[in-house]
C-alpha cells in the first residue's frame, strides 16, 4: 500500500454521492488523521462543541496504532463503504 493509493482512496471518498452515518464517518475521519498526522496532537476542545468532541475522541481512540496501518484500515474501511455511497 503506497501513500499514492491512499490519497487517491481519500479523493474518492471526498466525493461520494452521499454522506456516511455519523458514525461511519467518525471511523473515516479519525482513520485518516491517524494516517496522516499520528497519534492525536491538539487539545480536547470544550464539551460543549459536540461536534469537535466526538472529532477528538474518535481520533484519541486510535492512539498507537502506525500510520501505515491507519492508512490500510482507512483504505479497507472506505472499500466496504464505498457501494453503499458512492
């Protein structure tokens, strides 16, 4: 798996005909900000941002695993959803 196929799966998945539920797309969202910037690197934000809270969490939930590995879960992941959006 090389970084090109990963960001190609990453351009197709930003154009899929419709959006994700929610939580399929917090496993998207948080497989590729472990893929692409590592274990999470910012501070919790407040916990009345609902939105950007289950963001961080998601993300958090990923800590340690390599950014190769998120880069294949991410891939795979977006391969099983892929005919149900795009």
């Amino acid at each position: 798996m090389s970084d090109a196929e990963f960001q190609k799966v990453a351009e197709a998945v930003r154009n899929w005909k419709t959006r994700p539920s929610d939580n399929e797309n917090l496993a998207m969202y948080s497989l590729y900000k472990q893929a692409t910037i590592g274990d999470v690197n910012i501070s919790a934000p407040g916990l009345t941002d609902v939105v950007a809270s289950a963001k961080f969490k998601a993300w958090s939930d990923r800590k340690g695993i390599s950014k190769d590995d998120a880069k294949k879960q991410y891939i795979d992941l977006a391969a099983q959803l892929s005919p149900k959006y795009a």
